[in-house]
C-alpha cells in the first residue's frame, strides 16, 4: 500500500490504528521498562513496507519536514514546563554540553567510525548526527519511568537536550556542505553562520514568548479553548520566524515556551495540558513516520557497524564529553557519571539522517540505517537502564511523589492569592498536629487534604500525618510564614 495515493479516510483510519496501538502498548512499556522509543519505532517498523502492515512510505522529504514540525511542538512544551527562574542555575554547565559537549562528541564517534571501517564522509556524517541528545527521548523517558531526579541533575539533563539540538542541525549541514561543495566552504564563514544562527534564534524566541505573554494577559479571550489554539500559533511562529531570519528555530522555539511559560498566565493549567497532549502525539507520530521510513532489511546489514558506534557513543563518546564540560563545574562524580550515561537519541539524529538523503550525498541511505540501529541500541541499553541506574548512582530526589489529586483554580484573570500543596513530612512541626492547633494566617486557608486514595475535607480537628498532601489557599503576604510551617510548596 503506498500512503502518499491513499483517501483521506483511509489515512486517517491507518494513521488513527497506528495512535491507538502505539498508545495502549505504552502501558505495557510503563509495566516492562522498555522505552517509549523503542515501542513507537517498533510500530512503525511492523507497518512499513517489509512488516505486517505492508504501507510503503520512502519520501525523505516529507519525513523531515513532519520530524521538524513535531520536533518544534516538543520543544515548545518543554520549554513551556521548563522554570527559567530553576533552570538558570545550570545555564553554564548544560550550556557547555550543549557546545563542546556536543563538538566533543561528535569528534569522537567520527574518529571511532572511521577506525571501524567507515570512510571519513560517512563517519564525519555519523558523528554530526548522533552528536546531540533529544529532547523527546529526554523528557518521555524521565516521565514516563516516574523517576524523579534531583533538581540539580534533572535540570541539567533537560535544559541540556533543549538547547543541543541547533548544533547538531549546523554540524550536520556543515559537514554535508563539505562534502557536496567542499571548494566553497569558509571556516570563518561558517562560525560566523553558527553564532549567528544561535543569536538569532535566541533572541526573537525570547522576544515572541514575551510578548506572546504580554498579550495573553492584556487581551482576554472568549472561550477559554481559543488559548491554546493562540499558544500552538505562537509556537508555529516561534520556529518559523527565526528559521526565515537564518537563525535556528528549534533554539527559537524551546527559548519561546521558557520566557512564555515564565509568567502568571490565564487558564496556564488547561494551556500546558493542551501542549503537552499535542507533544505527545507529535512525538507518536514522529516515530511512527521514522519507522515506517526504515528498511528491516537493510537494517541487518547495518546492524555490525550501527552496534560498534552505538557501544562507542554511550561508553566512551558521551562520558568523555560530560566529564570535559562537567568537572569544571564541580559536579559530582556521581552526577557526572550519571549524565554521561543518560544520554539518550532518539528521533532527532533520525530526522538528521534524512538530510544527506535529501542533499544526495554518497552512500546516504547507508548513514541513515546506521543512524537508526545506533539509535534502537541506545534506545535499548540506556533507556532500559535509567531507573536502575539511578537508584544506584543515588541520582533520585529524596522528594516525595507528587499528590494522586490535584486541586486547581483556573480563570481569565490571573489571582494574586494562589493555591499550593505542601507534603507533610514527619520532620516538620505541623505533623501530627490537628490544623486547630496551627496558626495558619487568617488570609490563608486549607481547602483539601489528600490521604492515599482518600480526599477529606479539612478541619479544626482534622490530624495532619506524615505522607498527607495538603492544599492550602495562600495569600502572597502569607507566603513566608506558610512555608516556615510547611516547607517549600510541591513542585517548585
């Protein structure tokens, strides 16, 4: 069956089937521990042209532009759950892998290619692609394992795969400009291109996502669903407008969703679970569409090679690079160790792969199967190991889980006086006590108590235990005497 000649009824039949099974088969991923990655791409691998499906999918093109779209929706959402005012603490650190980390990289896995029998274009090409982590892996993986990282390492990881991608799109250019018009490229040139494409996409997407949050709050919206709708333009803007401007829009984009989601926001909640369900499925369809680009066939043939790279990356390329840009940092060897190892690909170097397809260079489709079986293993060795080896290199917060419940208040005018939950610890004062007995401000209020799969409506006589999440209206000139009661509110 080839797609591109399909009704539109029937695409959306195969393109609905795809969603649901790659949806129901993730609780089966949640329960195993096999990455998300893996469970998409092996979908659309059964459906291709040599699976069960027999849909036969082989334009490179459209590929790449649907791997950039969903890409920038991913980022977007990332950025919008990414706290600048958090994240600026480990702006240096992940910056330096976002750059060196990622030049490093890449070097190494070229050399180690070239040594394994690759010719210096096809190696150069391997090590440009696969040089960056991606985000989407990143993100889901750190979700959907329910590993809760301390802040420190957590932030680190996530910044480091939101901002790493641009390099990796540049390197990969560079390296295919080389090799198709070698006489023509200009060292200088090209870091003059390199800085320029990150200035540019840094500042208009810091200037779209304030002034997308500037409007939000000025100019209120009837019905509160034209929100998103107006957000998932920003974000169509937020990558577009800096790619046109020679910048990098995947740069633009994730700094757009961290300055937007920065501020108070009207329905911020119904927003974010907008964007994140629109990332989720950009993601699915991503990697359903990679799969179906793939050839089992010529994956085998690539399986030798793609699996000496794939060892070299995750054991010696990526932990070289950390520790480089991390010791300087004073992280901990622990932590060190900890980031080089989850350094997850995913579809990013895939949709990378598609470009030397598209520039017609030399043994291109023979990259892209490599590319891909790197990116299975990676899938398969690290992914499969992140909660493991997070209890062992003691990486996992000492927070505890977030609330089975959450209470929100959302409107079109942003509140002054805020709902927070707080987890009642057995080292704070507050446990044990009924709220009778704690000078809670009169201005602030428990509104819900949260125990187990009970939720209670509070009162005087009403006993604070440890492991209860509590919700407490509090107002601002409240805040501080609050969190002396109650510690730091959940989630911030």
């Amino acid at each position: 069956m080839n797609i591109s000649a399909i009704s539109p009824a029937l695409f959306l039949a195969t393109f609905g089937g795809l969603l649901v099974l790659s949806v129901m088969f993730s609780r089966a991923s949640v329960r195993t521990g096999i990455p998300l990655t893996l469970v998409f791409l092996g979908i659309g691998l059964l459906a291709g042209s040599e699976g069960i499906g027999r849909i036969n999918f082989e334009d490179y093109g459209l590929a790449f532009r649907l791997g950039s779209v969903a890409l920038a929706f991913i980022l977007f959402d990332g950025g919008l759950n990414t706290r600048w005012s958090h994240v600026r603490h480990v702006l240096a650190p992940a910056g330096a892998l976002a750059t060196v980390g990622v030049i490093t990289t890449g070097a190494i896995v070229a050399v180690g290619a070239h040594l394994l029998g690759l010719n210096w274009s096809e190696a150069c090409l391997i090590g440009a692609i696969v040089s960056s982590t991606d985000a989407a892996a990143v993100f889901s993986v750190l979700r959907a394992s329910g590993v809760h990282l301390k802040k420190k390492v957590g932030l680190t990881l996530e910044l480091e795969s939101g901002i790493n991608d641009p390099l990796a799109v540049i390197l990969t250019t560079l390296v295919i400009q080389i090799i198709v018009d070698r006489e023509h490229v200009s060292a200088l040139q090209e870091v003059v291109s390199v800085l320029r494409e990150v200035v540019i996409g840094g500042v208009a997407g810091v200037g779209i996502g304030i002034g997308a949050r500037r409007m939000l709050v000025r100019y209120p919206l009837r019905p509160s669903g034209l929100y998103p709708a107006l957000t998932v333009g920003i974000a169509c803007l937020a990558y577009a407008v800096p790619t046109v401007m020679h910048g990098s829009g995947f740069l633009g984009v994730y700094v757009a969703g961290i300055a937007l989601g920065e501020g108070a926001l009207p329905y911020r909640n119904s927003m974010v679970r907008v964007h994140d369900a629109l990332a989720w499925v950009s993601q699915i369809g991503m990697f359903l569409v990679l799969g179906l680009l793939a050839s089992p066939s010529r994956l085998v043939s690539a399986a030798p090679i793609g699996l000496a790279v794939a060892l070299l990356l995750g054991v010696f390329a990526r932990p070289v690079a950390v520790a480089l840009c991390l010791v300087p940092f004073r992280y901990r060897a622990r932590e060190v160790a900890y980031v080089g190892w989850v350094g997850l690909r995913g579809a990013v170097p895939i949709v990378l792969a598609t470009l030397p397809v598209l520039y017609l260079v030399p043994g291109a489709e023979h990259v892209f199967d490599v590319v891909f079986f790197i990116v299975l293993i990676n899938a398969a060795m690290q992914g499969t190991s992140v909660p493991w080896v997070t209890r062992k290199l003691k990486a996992e917060s000492a927070e505890p889980p977030p609330p089975p419940a959450v209470l929100e208040i959302e409107g079109q005018q942003t509140f002054t006086t805020l709902i927070h939950s707080y987890s009642i610890d057995e080292a704070l004062s507050v446990a044990g006590l009924p709220l009778s007995e704690i000078p809670v401000p009169a201005d602030s209020a428990a509104m819900l108590l949260v125990r187990g799969r009970a939720l209670i409506a509070p009162r005087g006589d009403t006993v604070l235990t440890p492991g209860d999440h509590v919700y407490l209206l509090v107002a601002p000139d409240d805040t501080a005497f609050v969190q002396l009661l109650f510690g730091q509110p959940e989630g911030e």
